[in-house]
C-alpha cells in the first residue's frame, strides 16, 4: 500500500485528486493539507509514502515544503517520495525543484486518470516528468554546454561530483563513490561554488542541469502508459 499526503490550496482540486487515487486499492490518502505548513507538519508526523504537492501555496511554497520534508525524511531514514503539481511550466521552478530533491514534475493539464500510474512510478523510483517537462529537459541536455553554462571550468573529478549531486546524493554518498573523504568532497564544492559563481548548493544542482547533466532513474511519464501494479 503507497500511502500519501495530498496539499492543495483549491479544495476542489484537493477533493477531485483525493477522489480520482481513492479508487485505487494500491493507494490511500492519509493526510490533507491546504498550505505549506501544514503539509510539512502532516508529513513529519505521518511519513508517508509520497506527497503529492501543489508549487504555489500559502505560508511556504512547494519547494521550501519539499526541502524540509526531504530534511526530515532522511533525518529519520524514511525515503519521503515528492511529486510536483504546477498550473504552468516555468524553467526556474523546475530546476529548483529537482535541485530541493523533488523526484516528480507534472502539470495540472495532466491526464488524471494516469495521476495513479505516475505515483507508483514515482515510488518505485523513477523520476516521473510531465511530457511537456521532459522535452524541455530533453533540450538542456541537447545544448549542453552553452555559453551560459561553461562546463570546462571543472575538473573530471569535479564533473563526477556535479553528477552526483544532480541525481541528489549527499556529501557522504558521493565520498564513498568516488572512494574519497567527506571532507575532500566538501573542499571540492567550495571550489565548484567559486569556479561557476553559484551561492549554494542548490544553485550548483542548477548549474548542472543546465549544464546537461540528467538525473539517474530520469523518467517520463507516458500518458498511454500502462499502470505499473
């Protein structure tokens, strides 16, 4: 049983979401929230399976909601899988969310009698892409190293590094890849932060996007596609 939280603003969004994954035996809704804190306070207390989330939302948006949930999740070593709802396609909010560790990104357009299919894919550990996502991700990947987005200010070592923080390992996970210390890795993010101007680490996720770099378990969600039971 994947058991979720569901936070919406719009009630009947939030009704009509609840009703359409009641239907399935596999899923149940544990939680409702119509704001960011309550969605964060909902999931530190229930740890779900999945939250399924709206961007834009009172109090705290969808992504500061979806960092401290990932915080708290990894925290108590509960995997809290988050799936992204948006109204529109934005580049910014799509990178930043992948950069807080959102492993999921679909539109409301989305065709909801599949919303199923992409939460158990989300679980099973696919990164699950609305198609209009996908093809603009698609196009970072094709332009790779743009003017923008000089990869060759890196290293290899320090290219490895920026992979693996795109597919959202932390410092530790990454020493023990690339069969380093922690704190070594911890250097090398201080000199990637100089070398390409960004502020932090999630700044540094972006850049990588950008850069082309794909998340492992990168999945689009096939709206024809059969539901995985």
């Amino acid at each position: 049983m994947i058991n979720i939280i569901i936070a919406e603003d719009d009630r009947d969004v939030r009704q009509s979401l609840v009703g359409i994954l009641k239907a399935d035996p596999d899923i149940s809704v544990i939680g409702e929230a119509d704001n960011g804190f309550d969605v964060v306070r909902l999931a530190k207390a229930l740890l779900p399976n999945l939250v399924l989330m709206d961007i834009r939302m009172p109090g705290i948006d969808g992504l500061e909601a979806a960092r401290q949930i990932k915080v708290y999740g990894d925290a108590e070593e509960k995997k809290i899988k988050i799936l992204m709802l948006s109204t529109f396609y934005d580049d910014d909010l799509v990178l930043k969310s992948q950069a807080n560790g959102v492993d999921g990104y679909l539109l409301k357009g989305f065709v909801l009698d599949k919303l199923a299919s992409a939460i158990k894919n989300t679980c099973n550990g696919f990164v699950t892409l609305d198609r209009v996502i996908y093809e603009k991700q698609q196009q970072l990947a094709q332009e790779g190293m743009s003017k923008k987005v000089d990869i060759s200010l890196l290293t290899e070592t320090e290219q490895k590094i920026l992979q693996l923080l795109v597919d959202g390992k932390k410092n530790s996970e990454i020493a023990v890849d690339l069969h380093l210390c922690e704190g070594t890795i911890r250097n090398y993010n201080s000199v990637m932060l100089s070398k390409t101007g960004c502020r932090n680490r999630c700044d540094l996720v972006v850049f990588g996007i950008r850069a082309g770099f794909v998340r492992a378990g990168f999945r689009q969600q096939n709206p024809d596609e059969k539901k995985h039971n």
